[in-house]
C-alpha cells in the first residue's frame, strides 16, 4: 500500500501542461557571416519532430553559423520567403498538387537565387522537376524513416555532402515499433538489461535495483517525434519518491506487452504502470486480458495540453476536450 501511495503522489506531483508553438529556430535573418541557412517545411505530422532536430542542431558548435528555420504548412510566397533572407537549402515535402501558381513563382525565384529546393517525399511532380526541384533520395530515406533523430541526421548529411564534409552523422533508422526508452539520452532498448544500464547511468541511481519499478506506458509517435522533455519531468519526480521508471511504446498501444512488462519465469517487472498512451475503450477485448496477467495496478493518466496541474484543479470545466 505504501508502494501504491507514493505512486500516486508522485503522478499528482506532475505538471504535464505542454504545447507545441510552431516558430522559428532562426537566429537574425539579417546576421552576416553565415555558412549557411537551411529551411524546412515537413509538413504538419512531422513538425515536432523537425523543430526537436533543428534545436539539437543548434547545439552543435560546428553549426554555429548555419541558421535553422522551420517553415509551417502555408503556401510559398515571396512575401512569406523574402523575410527570412537568402535561402542555400529549401526541403520541403509539400510540392505537386499541393502547390499554385504562387508557390510555382516563389520556388522558381528562390532556384533562381542559388536555392538548392529538395522534395523530402518522393513524387515531385514533372513542372516542379523542370523549375529545376531536386528528388534526393538520401534526403528522401531520412524523411520516410521520420522521427527527430531522422530529420536531426538528415540535416547533417546533406550539410556534410554539400559544405561540411568533417560533419558527423548517423545513417537513417526507423525508430523500433516497440521498446524501452529512456529519454534523458533519448535511447531506444529492446531489452530490458540493456535499459536497466543505461538508465542507472543516466538516473545516476545506484540502488535501483532495490526501489520498485513502476511502468510508463508512452505514445509512440510523440517519442519519435521528439516530444520527450515531460518524460524526464515524469521520472524525476518518481524518483524523488524512491522509485525508478521504465518508459517503453508499442505500437499499437495493445499490442504485445508480455516481452516489455514480464520477465523470463513470467513475473512483472513493475509494481505500477502509469499508462499515458492507453485507450482501455477501443480494444478492450485485446488489451484488458493483457493486463491482467501482468497483473499490477494501471493509472491511465491524461496529458494536459493547455493547462498546469494548479490551472486543472481550479477549473470549473475540467479537461477541454
């Protein structure tokens, strides 16, 4: 009961307010001496995960002088393009039938000024292709693969194709559709020993094997698309209690959760699991039974998208749906 108590204290500690603000990871657009300036426009699924790449870019000091932008889903035009300045790279993964008149004059513009303009999906279409739209098929691998990492590893290898050629990056590799994850390295494990290590040393916990465990379920597209900061936020306060945190997806969220939560003689490996990516109404059928046989006490917790926890408790309306 203990165990359970401190569970729920520490869920109720939580604030899990977030919301995306699509901007700018843009220095000046007026700055001189820049290296470069690289534009995306992944369109609206892939908007996070490009803004969480392009703000790990900036980190990097060998990329002090590339200027990172991401673009929203809005037409081009060259009263929207014009304020940001030159422009070397331009992917975008919105180009065929998507575009008029106005986009065709703006993309055929920024070509004109020495714009590389690269089709991040394939079938760009022949009048594009001709205006001189560039299909690059690495570029293309990265996208389709999706994900921060992706898009992150995708920007490097272009730039160290083009003008960086010490530049490191990683091959494309689509995220696993299940595993453990542990977001302080941001690390994807498929098994839990594996985990347990790289957890111990990020956590810098050295009695965890001691505390109990309590599971995370997660969405698996928010962790690909680099939505992550709550999660730390999630485990430090868990382990503020006294325990340490497994997060792990699998997709569909009822899929398989025997291999993630038992362990080899079939006992759970957690006391808890504080579940946000749940939807205990739509497969009941396949993921109750599951459930019971891992057989511990399951929260299905709610992300407050607009809200702080203090702003939730004093509603009068609760949740807006």
């Amino acid at each position: 009961m203990n165990q359970l108590a401190n569970f729920l204290s520490a869920l109720r500690t939580l604030s899990l307010g977030s919301a995306l603000f699509l901007s700018a990871f843009s220095g000046d657009a007026t700055a001189q001496n820049l290296a470069g300036r690289v534009v995306l426009q992944p369109g609206e699924t892939q908007s996070a995960a490009a803004l969480a790449a392009l703000a790990r870019l900036r980190e990097d000091p060998q990329l002090a002088e590339i200027d990172f932008i991401v673009l929203p889903e809005v037409p081009f035009t060259v009263a929207a393009l014009q304020p940001l300045g030159p422009i070397d790279y331009l992917l975008t993964a919105r180009h065929g039938r998507q575009l008029g008149t106005n986009d065709m004059d703006a993309i055929v513009g920024l070509i004109a000024a020495g714009t590389s303009v690269i089709g991040m999906v394939p079938g760009v279409s022949p009048a594009l292709l001709e205006a001189g739209v560039e299909e690059d098929p690495r570029v293309q691998e990265y996208f389709s693969a999706g994900g921060a990492d992706n898009l992150e590893h995708m920007v490097r290898e272009l730039l160290a194709r083009q003008i960086l050629p010490d530049l490191e990056f990683n091959p494309a590799s689509a995220p696993p559709e299940a595993a453990y994850f542990e977001p302080r390295s941001r690390t994807y494990h498929l098994d839990f020993a594996s985990y347990k290590q790289r957890y111990q040393q990020e956590a810098r916990l050295t009695d965890a094997q001691s505390r109990p465990w309590v599971g995370l379920a997660l969405n698996r597209s928010g962790v690909t698309a680099g939505d992550t900061e709550y999660i730390v936020d999630i485990l430090n306060a868990f382990e503020k209690k006294g325990m340490a945190v497994v997060p792990f997806f699998n997709y569909p969220a009822h899929a398989d959760l025997d291999w993630l939560l038992l362990d080899e003689s079939g006992a759970p490996r957690v006391a808890a699991i504080a579940a946000i990516s749940f939807k205990l109404g739509v497969v009941p059928d396949q993921l109750i039974p599951q459930l019971e046989r891992i057989g511990v006490p399951v929260i299905s917790g709610i992300r407050l998208a607009s809200q702080s926890s203090q702003e939730w408790e004093a509603s009068e309306t609760g949740i807006g749906m």
